[in-house]
C-alpha cells in the first residue's frame, strides 16, 4: 500500500483531530468575548470589558469632599474717623478725630478767657492738648520785635470768609514761628491776617473774625522748645519743626482747622 493511501481508520482519526482543533479553537475565541445584555432585551457581545462608571472605595476615599464656599467672618462695626462740634453760640462747626475728646480749657490762662465765649481744648488719646479754641474774642497778634520768623506751611481755607471788610484776606491755615534764643516758638493756627512777609519782624498774626462787630476766635495749638513731637528727639530748629509735618498728628490737626465753617 502507498504511503498516501490510508484505511477507513486513518481517515477517521484525521476528522477527529480536525474536530478537535476547531473546538479548542472555538473555546480560545470564546474565552476572549463577554456577553452583554442590551437595553433592549437582546444579548450582544464585546471584546473588552466596558470600564466600571462606579468609583472603587480607594478612588472614593481618595477623592477631596466638596465644601461649599467659606463663610465670610462678620466684619466688625466701622468706628467713625471724625466728629463734629458745633460751638454754644451756634456759630462755629469744626470736624475732629472721634478718639480725641473735646474739654474745657485747663490752661492757667484760662482765668483772662472768662469774660469771653467758650475756652475749649482738644485733647487726643494720650491726654495731650493739640488745639485750643476761644470764642468771642478779639483776634490779634503776638509780636516779638527783631526775631526771625519762618513760615512752614500755609493753605487758605474753603468757605471760611472773613469778616472783617478792612484786612481783605482769606483766613487760612498757618504753621509758622520765631526762632529765638531758647529755641522756636511755632503754632499751628487758623489766621485772618494774611502772611507775613517781613521775615524779620517777629510777628505771629492769629484769629479771626466772627460776623459780629469786635468779636472773633482764636484757634491755635503753641508749639514750644519743650514740647513733646512725634519725632526723633534730636532734633532741632527747622528740622524738627519739618520733621513734624510728616507726621500723622500734624495732619490731622491741620485737618481739623482746615474743616472750620460758620454756621450763620
């Protein structure tokens, strides 16, 4: 017989090997496919597996909790930066630091104000006096001849109209002194003199006029040698008196002269 040649039962073995192989084939191919119920009832078949939508509980403890936005801290009352004082007569209003405190005057020369309107002082936290003010009284001037005078500062101020016809001037805020012996004697201080400009006459104009005949304020805060600045205390002559005009203090002591008004 031909080695080509088979009997029934080689023939019978080559058709089961055959079956054999394509089974296992079919088990391999199936291995690979998952059944996948449809919507609509029918089952479908996919080659990889759909990933989970559902967060395993490793991504679920992992994952920051959403908060919601923090709430604001309730934010405390605004204290007012100013007050206002309206003088007895009900003529004069001026504005001022709502932590300083408005009091009658306790200079010794208090006693020559007496027939006069009121003698006030306004005195800041610490209990130093930083302006006073004296109603009713006849404006003038300090004048120490042959002392040099200098003028720091000068700015008019809005709405204050003089009343005094004959002087033609503006009252203004002033900060000025004479430099003598024992050291400058400056003021800040609210003038319806006009400025000086004989830098040698050792004159200091304050005051000003009220809308009644012979009558006018003072409003002033001296400034001497010895007077405790807000400033480097070796300071001295013009440099501590500039020195001073940096200062917070200084500015809101012009503020408050600068805020002057009539009332009638």
């Amino acid at each position: 017989m031909s080695d080509f040649q088979s009997d029934g039962t080689g023939t019978r073995r080559s058709r089961l090997l055959a079956i054999t192989v394509a089974v296992v084939a079919l088990v391999v191919v199936a291995a690979g496919l998952f059944l996948v119920l449809r919507p609509d009832g029918s089952v479908g078949g996919e080659t990889e597996a759909t990933p989970s939508a559902t967060p395993t509980a490793t991504e679920a403890a992992a994952a920051p909790e959403e908060t919601g936005p923090a709430s604001p801290e309730p934010e405390e009352p605004a204290v007012p930066e100013l007050a206002s004082y309206t003088t007895g007569d009900g003529m004069l209003q001026f504005d001022y630091p709502s932590g300083w405190t408005i009091q009658p005057l306790s200079s010794p020369s208090k006693d020559n104000y007496d027939q006069w309107g009121e003698a006030l002082e306004i005195v800041n936290g610490e209990g130093q006096t930083m302006a006073e003010v004296i109603t009713d009284f006849p404006s003038g001037f300090v004048a120490v001849q042959g002392v040099p005078y200098f003028e720091f500062d000068y700015e008019p101020i809005p709405g204050l109209e003089d009343k005094d016809p004959t002087r033609g001037e503006a009252p203004a805020f002033v900060f000025h002194g004479l430099d003598q012996a024992a050291g400058f004697d400056a003021d800040m201080a609210i003038t319806g003199w006009g400025r000086v400009t004989d830098k040698e006459s050792g004159v200091l104009p304050h005051g000003f006029e009220f809308t009644r005949d012979v009558s006018g304020a003072f409003f002033h805060r001296p400034i001497g040698p010895d007077t405790v600045l807000p400033v480097d205390p070796a300071l001295a002559g013009t440099e501590r008196l500039e020195a001073y005009m940096q200062t917070e203090e200084y500015q809101d002591i012009k503020k408050m002269m600068m805020s002057v008004r009539f009332l009638k």
